[in-house]
C-alpha cells in the first residue's frame, strides 16, 4: 500500500510570506504537514448570492477516449463523491455524442461543469472551447493556457524564459525524423549531444504513458517505439537526479492555496503509471524532505508557473529537485488526476484539508465569478 508520511516541523517549515514578486499570494505556513490560505472574497469583486446547494447542478464530463480513460473515470467520480457527501447535486457525463444536447438542453443543462478529461480534449484545450461557446462556466484553465501547458516543449520554453524556471536541456523529435534520417545516426546524435541518461516522454500526454528512463544507449529504440506508440512526437530530455517533487495550486476567490510539496519516492526510482494508480511501495512525503528554502523555492516556482502559463483553478506542477536544491520543472497539468492514489488530493489531506469541504470551496469560487458568458 502507498504510503504517505508527514515530515517533521524541524526539517520542513515553511514561512508564509508572499511567493513571486507580486507580494499578494500567499503559500501559507507548512508544518508538520499543513498549510493554510485565505479563502475570502477577492478585493474588489462583486459579491454574487449562490443558491443553495443542493439545488446547484454540478455536472462532472469524465471518460473519453484516450489512453487515461479508466483514470478520467475514477478521478471523476472520486469528486464527485465528495462534492455529493457536502450536498451538492452531482452529474456525470461521458465524452460522446450525447453530451452537446445535455449542455443545451434546458432541463439537463448544468449551472457548472466541472470536467476532469484526461489526455488528449480534456487537457488539450478542446473541452473548454465547446463549454465557453455554450456559455457554461467550468473549473480550470482556459482552452489557450491548456494548449500551451499540454505541449511539454512548450510549456518548458515559456517557464524558462518567462518565469526563470530552470529545465532540462531538451530536445524534440518527430517519428518521422528517425525514418527519414535513420534510427541509429539520430539516436548517436542524442547521445553525443545529450549525453546520458536521457528521459524520454510523448510531447502531449499524461500518466507517464510512454515515458522511458534510458541509461544505456542500446536502451534508446525500444524507449523511442514505446513514447511513438502514445504521440507522433518526442521529448527527449537529459535526464536530472534527485528529490521528485509535486506541487498544487489552487485559486479560491483569488487568492492563490500553494500546497505544500510532495516527495514521491518509488523502489525503481521511476514513477510509472503502476507506481501512480497501483496501490503499492511507493512512498509519498508531504512536506518533501527537503531544507525550508528549498520547500520555499519550490512552492514559489510552482506558482510562478502556474501564473505564467496563465492557469486557473487548480494546476500541478512536477519538478526534479536536484544536488544544488533548485527545482528543475517537468511540466504542469492542467487536470490533475483525483483518484485516491493522485498527488494533489494527497498533499491536500496531508495538509490537514477536507476533500468535501475544499473541492467546494473551489465550486463556489467558481461560481461567484460569473463565468457563464458565451465564447465571442
């Protein structure tokens, strides 16, 4: 059974002054395992009257047709339990022909969706541009701020030029790049080039689908056939040791909740799709074991990437924290995954957070700010 384990204060507290420059977000105090944030109106925006909750229709759109099917189910259901267990009137809905006329249709249609996709239309965008031209207001990012964070070459290059994040050095390459040029000449350039070991991952997907570890060069054509087997296109990154680190953001009535960062530590050292769903011997540290400053720097950079890839809602960002203790970023998702094995939810309970309260902290701060205008 996964495990998660508090950390002690002595080794991980955090201060809560502000992250970034900006001076107005708050990352809250991080010991033994908990955070806090403000969760009041935001200054200065209208105070709108909700209705009561259980005659508020959430509807949650999970499922679809990409590889992460399963994991979209079970995190869609998972919150929608707990937003069930705090009163509200709950939904669910697949990704297919029918769900266009549920939207439209007066006695179906939602007062919020709340769409937890994974993969390929939940996470590239697509999703969110057929809610914004029906007029529906949703949790998360927008469809632009979604396209840029799927595409991980391009979410790196906009953290790091943007933000100053520190990233790998990385490369990107079509399947057809290899045909065309030969498999083994690229491959020798990769190594030459990059050196070894290289992480290799699809350019757009999740769950660690397709992702390989490559410490051997002859390791390189079946890491290659296995990301092409998930993406027509490849990241290959130089590898980075050190602390795996997890890191969600969330915005409740404008105020930003860092919570607290989360070691993943795995007996192969790799965190795989079996070592994310399968209940086993990974273990989960939250706060991660590393210095104060370093948890610091952490959080702010999460929320540093979080603002500038323009993201909203809630986000996670992943990093490598290595030798030096500067967090390398991976990448951030836009729909983190929610089932009981998924990070975010984790790190939100090991912060002292209730699912059912938290999850409709985050419906409410939806809500109050009217969202529900159509796509122009």
């Amino acid at each position: 059974m996964a495990t998660i384990k508090d950390n002690p204060p002595s080794e991980a507290t955090a201060d809560s002054d502000s992250l970034g420059d900006e001076g107005e977000a708050h990352a809250g105090q991080v010991a033994a395992g908990k955070t806090g944030t403000s969760t009041g109106k935001a200054a200065g925006k209208a105070s709108v009257t909700l209705r009561p909750r259980n005659e508020t229709s959430v509807l949650i759109i999970c499922g679809g047709l990409s590889h992460e099917r399963d994991i979209s189910i079970s995190s869609g259901h998972r919150v929608g339990g707990f937003l069930e267990d705090a009163g509200w009137q709950v939904r669910y809905h697949d990704m297919d022909s029918e769900l266009l006329q549920y939207l439209s249709d007066p006695a179906t249609r939602p007062d919020i969706v709340w769409p937890l996709l994974h993969g390929a239309n939940g996470e590239d965008g697509s999703i969110r541009d057929i809610l914004e031209m029906e007029g529906l207001p949703y949790i998360g990012s927008r469809a632009k701020a979604s396209r840029t964070a799927w595409s991980k070459p391009i979410a790196k290059n906009v953290v790091r030029k943007l933000a100053g994040l520190s990233t790998s050095h990385s490369v990107t390459l079509p399947e057809s790049m290899f045909r065309e040029l030969g498999v083994g000449k690229v491959i020798d350039l990769l190594v030459d080039s990059l050196g070894l070991p290289l992480f290799i991952k699809p350019t757009m997907g999740g769950s660690a689908l397709g992702c390989t570890l490559v410490t051997d060069a002859k390791q390189l054509p079946q890491a290659m056939v296995s990301c092409f087997a998930y993406g027509e296109v490849a990241l290959v990154e130089r590898a980075i040791s050190g602390t795996e680190v997890s890191v969600s953001v969330l915005d409740i009535d404008g105020e930003p909740l860092v919570l607290p960062p989360l070691e993943i530590v795995t007996p192969n050292g790799t965190y795989d799709y079996d070592a994310r769903y399968t209940p086993g011997p990974t273990d989960f540290y939250v706060p991660a074991r590393l210095p104060a400053a370093v948890l610091k720097a952490t959080q702010d950079a999460a929320l540093a990437a979080h603002r500038t890839l323009s993201l909203r809602d809630l986000s996670r960002t992943d990093f490598i924290v290595d030798a030096d203790g500067i967090p390398q970023f991976l990448e951030s998702n836009v729909t983190p995954g929610m089932t009981d094995t998924s990070l975010l939810p984790q790190a939100a309970v090991a912060a002292g957070y209730d699912l059912a309260d938290l999850y409709s902290q985050l419906v409410e701060s939806v809500l109050r700010q009217d969202r529900a205008q159509p796509h122009r």
